[in-house]
C-alpha cells in the first residue's frame, strides 16, 4: 500500500512521525513524506525516504493564494495516487483532506494533535477564524478517520458536530521509544527545572519565569532552564530578545534548541510544562520514560500525560504562585521526586510505548482503507 504523510514542518514529520514511517516501510508498504522545505528534510531523505516539498505559508490569510496551495496539493495527490493519507497539524488537515476528496483519494485519517491557537480564547478576529474552521472541519472531515490524543478534544468535536462518534479515535500521542528514553538517575547538585517547548506565551513560559522568579526570591536553590527555540510562524511567538532579558536578570538559563532531548532530560531533576492547552505533549511522555517527575497544568492533553499524586503534579494554568509552590514540593523532596520518576517509566512502559501506538494508528489505517474502499472516500 502507498502511505503519503503531510504535515506542515519537516520537523515535525522527522520528530514526531519517524517511528510511524519507518514501522510503515518495515511492513512494506511505500511511504511518501510530503512538508515545506527544511533542514530535515535531507535526514529524511537520507533515511531513504521519498519526501517532496510542498510551500505552504502556515500563517497565509490571502484567500487566492490559499486556494492556490489547495489546487497544488490536489495536483500532487494525483500524481502520486496514494492508497492512502495521513493529515498532521490544522491546515494540513483542512486543505489535505479536501484534496483527498477532489483526487479521489480512496482514504484519508487526520491528527487532531491539540485544538491549538484558534480554540484558545481570543479577541473578535480570532472567534471569527474559529467559527469559519469549525464549518471547515464540518465539511471536510465526513468519510475520513479521525485521531484524537485526548478525550477531551475528541468531545469537542463530537459536541461541534465536526465528527461522526465512529470515525474518532483516541490514541494518546506519538509513541515513546522506551529503548531510547531510559532511566537515568537523578542528577546531584542544586536541582534544575526544565521546561521543553516551543517558545510560546501558550506554552504558560511566562508563569514558568514568574514562578522561577518567586522561589529565588524565597532563597529556593533551584536552576530554572528553557529548552526550545521561538516560533515566528505562531502568533503566540515570544520575541528572542525577552528571553535574552529573562536570562541576563538571573531568572532563568536558555538551552537552545536540544538535538537530543534524552540527554537534556538526564540533566534535569523534574520537567515542567504549565501550558495552556495541549493534543498529548510528548515531552511530559519522554519525561516519564526517562524517570522525571512532572509538573503540569490541569488542562486538556497535560492531564492525560500523568497521574496526579502518582506520578507528577497538576496545578491550574496560567497560576504562577500555584506553579511556585508546587515546585518547590518537589524540589525539596528529592525522595518524592523518585518515586513520582519511576512512577512515571511505568505509566510510560503500560501507556505510551512506540510499538503499542504505531499498532493503533495501523488499526485505524485498516478502518480507513476498508471503509473508504467500501463507501467511496470521494462520496
């Protein structure tokens, strides 16, 4: 079978979907790997997989221009005639499975990967794109499979009306390889607090500066470090330049962006991440496998990543004096912090292992197939 996956970052297909591509191709089905251009692209390349360069402006609002990359995309789906596509990250989506229809694609899934910047709550022009994708979603969705990394997000759209109960399908997240992300002991010294992300004001960074601030300021001996590189394609983008600040005041270290994020994991004591909304993020899974406690906001997606107690702990989002004395439970019991750590491995071995997730999504690609070949995707 040919499998053609597309999301809208060439990172995010060599991050995120490897495992995916390469179960697809150690089964013998061809894999097409279809994203804008990047400097991932020749690692995948290198891999020997076959990816394509595909523009696409994720923040483009000119409606000629817009349908321009549709009438592209429609022209490479039929050319490579795909048995088969698989849609990651909300444009990817939208316009890949109405290009899907007009191929006439036999089946079509997509990854709802978190509702992301639009369903957060926003001014008018926000509410207003809101509403225009939720009639997109509407439309577009009918007859294909849908992947959903938590339940809530699943519900959402089911209580939009977006989706039929049948065609959603819960899978938490992208699969941890658990050989890769190991236990490692806690490191000795003064304790450090890692947060992982892309750089976003959603990502809750600035109630993980607040709360850094506040416990420095209480005489806590902690490090605070951000791992991540800013993403201008995001409305939510932080500048640079106010990391640079956050840095040279004291509050906190600035990693850069981590290659390996086993190795950035073995140096932290316990992960945060106080985001706003999330699909499932697959740090807080890396975390567990690697033995780190967690600390997250009890939010959609942050919740599903843990047991709260057991695990890590949850504390309300956007609440950076909750943040601070969470933390700091944490960062002065070193006891808790491993039996939270190991924990974590367990739910990570039980939940979130790579094999048991790419055997769901290929569950879901029979479903797709079969129905689709049934029914007429086109239909």
């Amino acid at each position: 079978m040919k499998i053609l996956l597309f999301a809208n970052t060439d990172w995010y297909l060599y991050n995120f979907r490897r495992d995916l591509a390469l179960a697809l191709r150690a089964r013998g089905d061809e894999v097409v790997l279809v994203s804008p251009a990047g400097e991932y692209a020749l690692r995948l390349e290198q891999m020997g997989f076959h990816w394509l360069e595909f523009p696409l402006a994720r923040r483009g609002m000119n409606p000629l221009t817009e349908l321009g990359s549709i009438a592209r995309l429609v022209r490479l789906y039929r050319r490579e005639r795909p048995d088969l596509v698989h849609h990651f990250t909300v444009k990817c989506v939208l316009y890949g499975t109405l290009a899907a229809h007009l191929a006439g694609i036999p089946a079509a899934v997509n990854s709802i990967t978190g509702l992301g910047y639009l369903f957060l709550p926003g001014g008018a022009l926000r509410n207003l794109l809101r509403a225009f994708v939720r009639i997109w979603y509407r439309s577009v969705l009918r007859g294909s499979q849908v992947i959903f990394e938590n339940a809530e997000d699943r519900q959402a759209f089911l209580d939009y009306g977006l989706i039929r109960p049948a065609d959603g399908h819960l899978i938490p997240g992208v699969g941890i390889d658990l050989e890769r992300f190991r236990p490692t002991p806690l490191p000795t010294g003064v304790p450090v607090v890692l947060l992982a992300a892309r750089l976003l004001w959603d990502k809750g960074v600035g109630e993980f500066v607040e709360a850094a601030r506040r416990l420095h300021e209480q005489g806590v001996r902690a490090r605070f470090a951000l791992a991540g590189r800013t993403d201008p394609g995001n409305p939510a983008s932080i500048p640079q330049t106010q990391i640079e600040a956050w840095c040279r005041e004291g509050t906190l270290e600035w990693w850069g962006w981590i290659e390996e994020m086993a190795e950035a994991l073995g140096r932290a004591s316990l992960v945060c991440l106080p985001s706003y909304r999330e699909g499932l993020p697959t740090v807080l899974m890396e975390a567990a496998a690697c033995a780190r406690p967690v600390v997250a906001s009890n939010v959609p997606g942050c919740r599903e990543a843990l047991q709260d107690g057991v695990s890590g702990l949850l504390v309300e989002a956007r609440d950076a004096a909750g943040l601070a004395g969470v933390l700091q439970r944490l960062i002065d019991d070193p006891a808790l912090s491993r039996k939270m750590g190991l924990a974590g491995r367990s739910l990570a071995e039980k939940k979130f292992s790579s094999v048991r997730i790419q055997s769901r999504i290929l569950e879901v690609y029979r479903i797709a197939f079969t129905k689709g070949r049934r029914d007429g995707f086109n239909e």
